[in-house]
C-alpha cells in the first residue's frame, strides 16, 4: 500500500471519528448551534451558523447592499465572538471598509465619514469603535488581487488561528495568471473551486461575493434566482448560496421599505429559506427582525 493511500485510509478514520463527536456534541448541547454565529437569529437558524471548510457564496445585483452585509457579519465575528476575521477588500481601498465598519458599529451616516459633518457626540463615539475595532482580531487586505496571493495570505494568517472568517469582496475582480475572472468563465469555475478547496483546507468558513447578470434586470420578478449567475460553476462549488434583494431598491413606495431578503437559495447540508432583516440605509446596517422566516425543509 503506497504512502498517498495509508494518508487516505487514516483521513477516512479520523473523519469517522470526528462524525462521531460532531453527533455526541449535538446530542448533548440540543438546541445550540456549532458554527460561526452570522449574528442574524432566523439566518443562524438556517444555516447552522458559518461552517469550517464551506464556501458560502453572497450574491445580489449593485447596490443592493451585499458588501455592508458581509461587512457586518464580519464585525460580528471579530467584535463579539472575537474570532480572527479576514477580509480580502478587491474593490475599495482599506480606508473605505474600515469606514464602512465604523458607521455600521456607530450607526453613524455614512456620508458624515466623507463630508467631516459629525457632532463632538458623534465623534465620541468614532474614537470609541476605533479602539474597540484596532483591538479586534480584524485584518483587511486591499492588495491582493490574484487567487496564489489570497491562498498563501489565508494560509499564513490562519497557521495558528484555527477558527474564524475569511471574506472576499469580490469573485469578478480575482485573477488567476495574467487573467482577470471576469474575462473568462472557466476561470471564474477554476477560482471557485480553488476557494472551496482552501475553504477545506483551513477549515474556515469563507464568504465569497459575486455579481449576478443583469438579465434578472428584464423581469417583471427581480427576485434573483441561481440561474442568474454567469458561470454556473459559481453555484456547483459552492456549499451555500445567499441572494440579498430588497424591494424598496425598485419601488420606494413599497410596504417593505428598510426591509432586506436574505435568500439561502441553495444549502448543501439543511433547508433552503428566507429571512427577512432590517436595512438601516445610512449607515449601511443589517439587524434582526422578530418575525417573518420562512423555512423550506428537505
């Protein structure tokens, strides 16, 4: 028996023995949940939390608010749960997410950041989450653009850390070689499954953002759907996919105004669904509402 196949048999033991303690942790902690809370109660419900060695894909249209809900759920992760928390920034600049965070945490209008209109009380409270922020296990990155640079960062930042969250904002704008993704749809699928692989790999759960077509646009039903995607390899590698809509982006006169959809739209491991959160516009925030899930059970 060669070396590569006795690796393959003792892997193959010791997951059967992990099987086994995952099942006695749930039998005797029956209710509690053992993944990465997200922070939003009928989305953890869900989900089971962010799982070690999954690749979560969040999709939406522009504009609709996906990179503050990864935002958040970061902030989450690194500020209460105090976990070592990743993000791998393609679009905006260091500067522009950490601003970001700091209107989410501080529920402060994001605008002031840019314009300098804050109060003395206002910036009380700015100090106050630059210190809870500087202190967090939070890291962003804003200068790595190609596949090998996210892999060998992910792999050197989470050497020690064996828990915590990677998030990449966004899956278009990642290279491989000389080629950007979005030039070419097989590179798209070789970057997916690249992320799924490390995802594996770390035993970290990763957040991944995409875009959508904007064919959906022609519909008169804009809720998105899996066959939006591009590259259909996006929705074959990935373990969970999340659609973010909101209708009030459409008609502002709509009874769900300030009310986002968080679509689980495709759930390897339990049910699909939707959660309904509030969206807090102005300072770009996501919180939980006491009703209105929805549940699809396999």
């Amino acid at each position: 028996m060669t070396n590569s196949i006795q690796c393959d048999v003792l892997r193959t033991k010791e997951t059967l023995k992990f099987i086994l303690r995952d099942l006695d942790w749930k039998m005797n902690n029956k209710g509690k949940m053992n993944g990465l809370s997200t922070g939003y109660t009928e989305l953890d419900s869900i989900l089971g939390g962010l799982h070690g060695g999954k690749l979560y894909c969040l999709a939406a249209r522009p504009a609709m608010g996906k990179t503050a809900f990864a935002l958040n759920i970061s902030l989450h992760s690194a500020l209460k749960l105090k976990k070592e928390t990743l993000i791998f920034s393609l679009e905006e600049s260091t500067q522009m997410i950490l601003a970001r965070l700091l209107s989410i945490d501080t529920m402060i209008d994001s605008c002031a950041f840019k314009t300098g209109e804050l109060t003395d009380s206002d910036l009380e409270k700015v100090e106050h989450a630059v210190g809870t922020i500087s202190s967090a296990p939070l890291v962003v990155v804003d200068d790595s653009f190609n596949i090998d640079d996210i892999e060998e960062k992910s792999q050197e930042y989470f050497k020690y850390n064996k828990e915590g969250l990677i998030v990449i904002d966004y899956l278009q704008l990642i290279s491989e070689g000389n080629k950007i993704g979005s030039e070419n749809r097989k590179h798209i699928g070789c970057i997916v499954r690249r992320l799924s692989l490390l995802a594996k790999k770390l035993n970290i759960p990763i957040i991944v953002l995409s875009q959508i077509s904007h064919a959906m646009e022609n519909r008169k039903n804009k809720h998105p759907l899996l066959c939006d995607f591009r590259e259909l390899d996006v929705v074959k590698f990935s373990d969970v996919v999340l659609f973010i809509y909101r209708e009030d982006y459409y008609n502002p006169d709509s009874e769900k105004l300030g009310i986002a959809e968080i679509i689980v739209a495709k759930n390897n491991d339990g049910p699909c669904g939707l959660v309904e959160l509030a969206w807090i516009g102005k300072c770009q925030k996501y919180a939980n509402l006491v009703y209105r899930s929805r549940i699809e059970r396999k």
